[in-house]
C-alpha cells in the first residue's frame, strides 16, 4: 500500500461537496478530492436538450458503477422490502428533475444555535443570489411568469380544508440561458484546475495519532491517505456506514427520508412557463399532516428520461412530446416521520432494510386528497397514473449525525464530537422534518463551513 498525507481531504463529488470546493478555492490555490469515477466516460453522445452525462449511475443505467458503490461501502440491502437507487453520484437525482428547494421551514434548522442557524439561511440566499435561482425565499425574489389560469390558481394562496397553494419553489433556471449555473459539471469545470481527484473509494477510516487514517479502494488498488482534517461529503448513506464503522456503533440507526410516489395527470388546461427546465409551478401543502405534492408540467428533459429508463414506450415519443404541455406530474411526499428505513452493521457488511409495509397504504390516500383538489378546481381530467418506485428509493436520505450530544452527532461547525478533525456536510447531519426538498439548505450548510475553512 503507498501512502500520501494531506492538510485537508474531501470525501465525495456531489453538490455539497463541489459547492464547498468552489468557496473555499476563492481564496485556496488547492483541494484534493476523493471521488471514484467522477469523470466518467459512459455518456450519450446524442446531441439534446439533456445533459445525460451529468446525470447519476441509475439514470444512465450505469449498474455497473452502482454495483461498485454497493459492493466497496460493503451495503446489503432487503430487496423483499426496499427498493435503494438513492443519490449514488453527482449530486443524487434532485438537481436535475428541478432542484427544488422550499422556500421557507428554516425551523428544520434550530437543531443548530441561533447564530448558526442565521449563518446557514445567508449563505442559502448568498447561494440563490451567485446562482440566480427562480422562486423566492425571506428577501430573495427571483420568479418566472406562468399562463394566466395558474397565476390565477395562485393569487390567492388560501388554505382549504388544511391544504395551501404556494407559487414556485425554488429551482434552477432554464438550461439554455444564463444563470442556474448550480450543476455539478458547471461547478467542476470552473474550479478543475484548482482540484485534484483521487479515483478511491474510501472504505474505512481510522484515528492515527493526531491524523485521519483513509483506507482506500479502487477495483484491486488499496491505498492509504493521511489528513489532518477530513470533510466528508459523500451522500448521508456512505457517511453514516463510515462513521458507525469509525465509532464502532453496532445498534442500528434510523435513516431519515422522505416516502415518495409519483402521480402522472392530463390538464384540462395547458401548461407553460418560460423555463426549458420548468421545476414545480406549484406545491400543494399538507399543514397539519406533514405531506405535500408538487405540480410541474412534461417537458423534453423529463420525457427524454422516462423514455431512457422506460425503452418500451420510445415509439410514443414524438406523441409524448406533442401532448407535453398538457401532461404533469406530481410527487407525492411524506415527512420524515413516516421514515422506515435502517442501517445496521452485521459482521463485515451493513444491512439496509425497512421495517413498516403500510408506506404505500399511506401514500395513496395523502395522493388522493391531492387529486380530490385537482379534479375539483377542474385542473385535470379524471385520468392518474400512480408510480411507487419502492420503500428508500426516494433520494432523500439525511438526519443520522445531527447536533446533539450523543455519541453519534456533531456540533454546530458540523465536527464529530468524538472527534472534532472530522467534519460532515452533506445531508447527514440536518433533520428534515418539514422541509421536504432538503437540498438547498445541505448546499447552504456546506458553503458555510467553507468560510470556517478559508478564513
């Protein structure tokens, strides 16, 4: 095995780890990464509006990286009870059906202290405002016009029956122009030349000393890195095996997450918005029971996707693409309380599996109280489709090593406490309880540690 020693190392190449990379480079000359694969060659050459290349493992059909990730994190998971895609790389699937993000809940943040907790909302609006990101948050305003009977729809924003109507999450803008620049491929090639990626799987780390130990894997090639700090960015899953590996936890932990299902409607009206990438127009809200579905039309890049992954329907496409601006969607979602996912270390592997059956039971009628409204307020034809990918295969997974005190936490600038040289960023350590489109704080709380870093 060779050897190498770091100041500081970052572990993952999704977005919380490239956007703490692009603010601490502001003023570093340096960063190493370890990321396996991240300049994966398997991409569509196809010219299109969708950039397959930036897209994750699952939706290239990419199994073979996903087996990888799988067998090196030594993951087993109970194909009878949970389906696990998951965000397995370049940021997990958020970003690209939309990137959306809810524009206010920052009560999912008073875990940290207030001071922090303000910290983490300035570096979210510094974000929306370096990204030009549409919707609007607190004082940031950014928003894309619809036609008339959804601005309608909306104008009033009144409760009914428990359920809210609010206008445009955040989200990205339209690909072709300028601004929603928050993509992981934009974000590497603006700071590659600052980066240097180590192609590992990290597989274990140890304490040495006052250093980190990384043992690290790719295909037949160990190799350990030494750091004096390590940033640990690759996805709430790998970190909390890593972590539970670290302390030597075997009592299993609940993985926080959001059950999704995904309903597929025909408009009685069409549908636009000046967006290429139009994110959800609207969200309909749940505000005792936790849920919400939000609305988002049919465009190119969706249906280019469905098709990619569904080949069986690609002679529909040019009919698909004609109905487009009459066919939406909707995610149904669940709060992290009804979360039913675990991990569990069993000899040298871990166990992924969920204990509840009835997720699906509890999605349909949370689905139906949503199409009850739609069909009322004469939004679409009496014709649905439901889609439930199975029990974890949301993307949505967080809430592991929150702030707290117990052995398994970290502290307000997101270090271990058993060990403060190692910090985490990514989405394990925020506890999502309202906020069902958790990304854009994650994003936040990285580029706030960043600063920490880089003064």
């Amino acid at each position: 095995m060779s050897k190498n020693f770091f100041d500081i190392l970052i572990v993952g190449s999704g977005l919380s780890s490239l956007v703490f990379a692009e603010e601490f480079l502001k003023k570093k000359t340096k960063l190493h990464m370890i990321s396996p694969q991240f300049n994966n060659k398997n991409e569509n050459k196809k010219k299109s509006n969708v950039d397959y290349k930036t897209f994750p493992p699952q939706i290239k059909k990419d199994f073979n990286q996903i087996q990888d990730y799988f067998n090196y994190n030594k993951f087993i998971f109970d194909k009878k009870n949970c389906n696990l895609l998951g965000s397995l790389g370049f940021g997990g699937l958020s970003n690209y059906w939309g990137l959306q993000m809810d524009r206010d809940n920052d009560s999912d943040l008073n875990s940290f202290g207030k001071k922090t907790k303000e910290q983490i909302i300035r570096s979210f609006v510094e974000i929306l405002n370096e990204k030009s990101l549409s919707g609007s948050f607190k004082d940031y305003s950014n928003n894309f016009e619809m036609d008339s009977f959804y601005e309608g729809l909306l104008s009033t924003n009144k409760s009914e029956k428990n359920l809210i109507i609010k206008k445009s999450l955040l989200a990205l803008h339209d690909f072709k122009k300028k601004g929603g620049e928050l993509r992981p491929r934009l974000i590497f090639k603006k700071i590659k030349s600052k980066l240097v990626i180590h192609n590992y799987f990290l597989e274990k780390i140890e304490k040495k000393g006052s250093l980190i130990k990384l043992y690290c894997i790719n295909k037949k090639k160990n190799k350990i890195f030494l750091t004096k700090k390590l940033i640990l960015a690759g996805g709430t899953l790998s970190t909390t095996k890593l972590i539970m590996d670290y302390l030597n936890i075997r009592h299993e932990v609940p993985i926080k997450h959001h059950p999704r299902l995904t309903s597929v409607y025909l408009g009685r009206n069409k549908i636009s918005s000046k967006l290429n990438m139009t994110p959800g127009l609207f969200q309909i809200k749940n505000t005792k029971e936790s849920f919400s579905g939000d609305i988002r039309p049919a465009n190119e890049m969706i249906i280019d996707i469905s098709l990619k992954i569904y080949s069986i329907m690609r002679p529909l496409r040019s009919v698909l693409m004609f109905f487009k601006n009459y066919i939406f969607f909707s995610n149904t979602l669940l709060g992290s309380k009804y979360s039913n996912l675990f991990i569990k270390k069993k000899k040298d592997f871990f166990a992924i599996y969920s204990k509840k059956k009835n997720t699906l039971k509890i999605l349909k009628s949370k689905q139906s109280i949503i199409l009850s409204y739609l069909k009322n307020k004469k939004i679409i034809l009496p014709f649905y489709k439901n889609f439930f990918p199975g029990i974890g295969a949301d993307y949505h997974y967080f809430g592991t090593i929150t702030p707290g005190n117990s052995k398994l936490s970290v502290n307000n600038n997101c270090q271990l406490n058993a060990n403060k040289s190692i910090y985490i960023i990514d989405g394990s350590v925020i506890n999502f309880k309202k906020n069902l489109y958790p990304l854009g704080f994650v994003l936040a709380n990285a580029k706030r540690i960043a600063k920490l870093f880089s003064k």
